[in-house]
C-alpha cells in the first residue's frame, strides 16, 4: 500500500508541473519595443453658426390655477410670436415646468406650513440658426411675456462641431509627431511605427450669464439687446506611443 501511495504522489507531482509548464507556457512575452510616449493638441478657431436661448415666464398667485392660467397664457403669447417670427416648430421645445408653493415665516424667521402664494416657471428652450438674430428673438420674447434668460449660448451645430474636430485631431497628430521627431533625433534613434494612439477632445462654447442681459426694460422705447457672436475654440487632443530604433 506504501509502495502505491509513493508512485500516487510522483505521478501527481509530474502532472501538477506539467500543467504549470503550460501555463507559464502559454503567457505573453513582454514587449520589447522601445517606445517614445508623447501628446499633442490641436486648436480650430471658428465663428458660431447656432444659438440656444431658454426663456422662462415666471407667474405668481395665491390660487394656483390662476398661476398656471396666467403663466400659459403668456407662455402660449411667446411660442406664437417665436413662430411668427419664423422660428420653425422643431426648434422650440418645453426645457421645464415648474409650481413651487412659497410658505411664510414666522416672528422668528422660520417657516411656516402656510401658503402665501404659488410660483410657477415655464421654460422654453429655443434653438436658432441664425446667430445674428439672438438679440433680435431675446427682445421678441420679452416682449410677449418672457421674464427670465435661464440660459444663453452662442455654439456649434453637430455637423460643424464634427467638420472641426477632424481638423483639430489633423492638427494634434501632427503636434505629437512634430515633437516625437524631435526627441528620436536628438537620442539618435529613428521613428519606425505607431505602437498605440489614444484620442480625446474638448469642446467649449461660449457662454452669456443672464444677469447681464436686461429682461425687465419696457417693450417699447428700448435700445435693442446687443449679442456679439464672437469666436469660439474647438480643440482636439491625442496620445500617441512610437515604436523607435
């Protein structure tokens, strides 16, 4: 019985190292590629073709039905005069709907579970092609019941933002090989191919705080709302790893 537990435990021991023999067999060799790691950006500065503008009309009531009445009926003032205007149906959405109860507070300044009256916000999100007619819809909806700016942008259609971005990565890759080149030679090495390219982007429209706009001037007898277009940067990063020798 010895003798057949001593053979058991040898034939264990070859089979146990010969399936570590495969495994180790079967690992990957490291790479011995010498690499130069370097990264590059690139930059598109362009004019915008798009505008996005949400307004809000902001009512307030002690009855809520009669704030929602008076809100949808200034609200219905707005998207009427935005289509007359030309604006076409797509590029008017609802951006939010809001009935917020505002409570009184007690000698103490605490808050009380009583009512004093309701507030409700519509908001309107309203996408123009035409950027050299933003002041020109801001006054509109002001004056047709807009009492707010929630948010204002200059930027890029989609197919813009794309058609600039290839031209920005264009420019970045060619950073990075610029200053891969100039690495390689000052080592004395050689540049013989790409061992792995890594790609990102940022994007940054430029944005108009509605504070400064003035949403609360009479609709007659005010000075247009001016709104430069400007500039903006499409920018397009890399990270490229080449193989030298």
């Amino acid at each position: 019985m010895r003798g057949k537990a001593a053979l058991l435990g040898i034939a264990l021991m070859v089979l146990c190292a010969a399936v570590i023999g495969n495994v180790t067999a079967q690992l990957p060799e490291e790479s011995k590629d010498k690499l130069i790691h370097v990264s590059g950006t690139g930059k598109v500065t362009t004019t915008p073709d798009e505008a996005v503008v949400v307004f809000a009309v902001e009512t307030e009531n002690t009855d809520v039905k009669t704030a929602q009445q008076q809100n949808a009926e200034r609200m219905d003032a707005v998207v009427n005069a935005l289509k007359r205007a030309g604006i076409p149906e797509k590029d008017i959405r609802t951006a939010g709907y809001n009935i917020i109860p505002i409570t009184e507070t007690d000698s103490r300044g605490l808050t009380t579970a009583r009512v004093k009256y309701y507030r409700v916000i519509n908001s309107l999100e309203v996408t123009l092609n035409d950027v050299n007619r933003a002041g020109e819809i801001v006054d509109l909806a002001v004056e047709n019941g807009a009492n707010k700016v929630n948010r204002f942008s200059f930027t890029l259609s989609d197919a813009k933002q794309q058609e600039f971005r290839s031209q920005a990565l264009t420019a970045a890759v060619a950073q990075a090989r610029g200053d891969a080149d100039a690495v390689a030679a000052a080592i004395g090495k050689t540049i013989v191919d790409v061992k792995e390219v890594n790609v990102g982007n940022s994007y940054i429209p430029l944005v108009y705080d509605s504070r400064l706009m003035g949403m609360e001037k009479a609709a007659s007898g005010a000075a247009p709302t001016p709104l430069e277009v400007g500039e903006i940067d499409v920018t397009a990063t890399v990270s490229i790893s080449y193989i030298i020798s």
